[in-house]
C-alpha cells in the first residue's frame, strides 16, 4: 500500500475517510477527477484500481497510473485483500466507484468478492455505509436492471454520470465535474464544481414582484 502523508481530518475523526474504486469501464476520467476534486477536502482518500481500470487509464486519458494513484492519500493493490478497507472496523464515510463497470456492479450485487474492490463495495453495504455507483453502460438488458434493482434495495446508489443540460454545458470537462460534483453532494462533500439550479429566469413583471416584496421586508 503507498501512502502520502495521511489529512489530519481523518485522524482526528477516522470517519473523513472515503474509499474510491476505479473498474475497467469507458469513463476513466470521472475516477480521475473525483479524486482531483477531493484532494482540498477534508477527506481521506483511499483508493483501488482494478487491472481493467488501468488499461482504460492508458487508452482514454494521458495520465500514467502512478500519477492517478498520486492523487489518492492511500492506494491498495486489488488483489491486498488485508488491506484496511475490506473490513467493516475500518471506519469510512462510504465508498464511490467510478467509473462502474457491468461486471463490478453484477459481482457486488451477488456478493461474489473475487477483487478488494468488490469486497470493499460488500462492506460498504453491510455495514449500512453509502455506496455509489457511477455506472458507466448502456443500453441495458433485463438481467442488469434486476442485479441494480437489487443493489438499490440493500441501498446502494446508483449514479450513472447523466449530463445536466440545464446546466447548458460547454465541454466534456464541465459535464464531467457536474456529475462528479452531484456523487459528492451524497456524502456532503462541497466541491464548486456543481452549477446550482435556481429555477427558470424570471419575468420583468415577476422580478418587479419579488423585488417590491424583498424591499417591503427589509424596511420591516
């Protein structure tokens, strides 16, 4: 296990801790950049890569894994099943996978934990902590929407990385930091990186409104 030198927050309240999982599929950089996005939280980051993950690492982004791995205050190798977050007496926020693969999320679903990953996503859930899936495919059969109703009724959250087109986005980036911004939100965690809906633009008539009665409140 490589470790940089561990946040302060977590020592002080060991549970600022959250597990980060990345799987072989499409979508390498909502891993990437959820741990960028955590890095100036006060959040322990512990994270695990499967073999599948680092081969999509290599093919979609410019990074190396050894850098994604730098971006992690502990990273565990996915065979290291001792390692600290396969067992529930290690206290953590939850765990995010991201992105989540078919093959991941079926194992979690039936309980098979062939990988730390896997069996970190199984403590998660039995100790009544949040996981997240990011689920990264489509379209999707019958056996798949079952094995995720499942996981939703032992209370996992799946998240697949929708875009937000109220948010009117510009790039990929910014599509990218909403919904890594949106996992977040599910653990309290405040990035920036969400734009907030305020409702529709409102009218002359309805602004003149809503000004007449914020002045009437405020000479109150």
């Amino acid at each position: 296990m490589a470790r940089r030198n561990l946040k302060e927050s977590a020592v002080e309240n060991p549970t600022a801790r959250l597990i980060v999982g990345m799987s072989g599929a499409s979508g390498a950089i909502l891993g990437i950049r959820l741990l960028q996005a955590l890095r100036p939280l006060p959040v322990e980051t512990h994270l695990v890569i499967s073999r599948s993950a680092e081969l999509t690492i290599a093919y979609e982004t410019d990074m190396k894994v050894p850098e994604v791995r730098a971006l992690a205050d502990a990273t565990h190798g996915i065979a290291e099943l001792a390692a600290p977050i396969s067992s529930g007496s290690f206290p953590t926020l939850g765990m995010v996978i991201a992105p989540c693969s078919i093959k991941t999320m079926s194992e979690i679903a039936t309980g098979v934990t062939s990988s730390l990953l896997t069996r970190a996503a199984d403590v998660t859930l039995k100790e009544r902590r949040r996981l997240v899936l990011m689920l990264r495919e489509t379209p999707l059969h019958t056996g798949h929407l079952r094995n995720l109703t499942a996981l939703s009724e032992m209370g996992a959250i799946i998240a697949p990385p929708v875009p937000a087109f109220y948010a009117r986005p510009r790039t990929i980036e910014e599509m990218v930091d909403h919904s890594v911004g949106r996992v977040c939100d599910l653990f309290g965690l405040e990035t920036g990186l969400v734009k907030r809906w305020r409702g529709p633009p409102l009218s002359g008539r309805s602004r003149r409104a809503r000004e007449a009665v914020e002045k009437e409140s405020a000479e109150d």
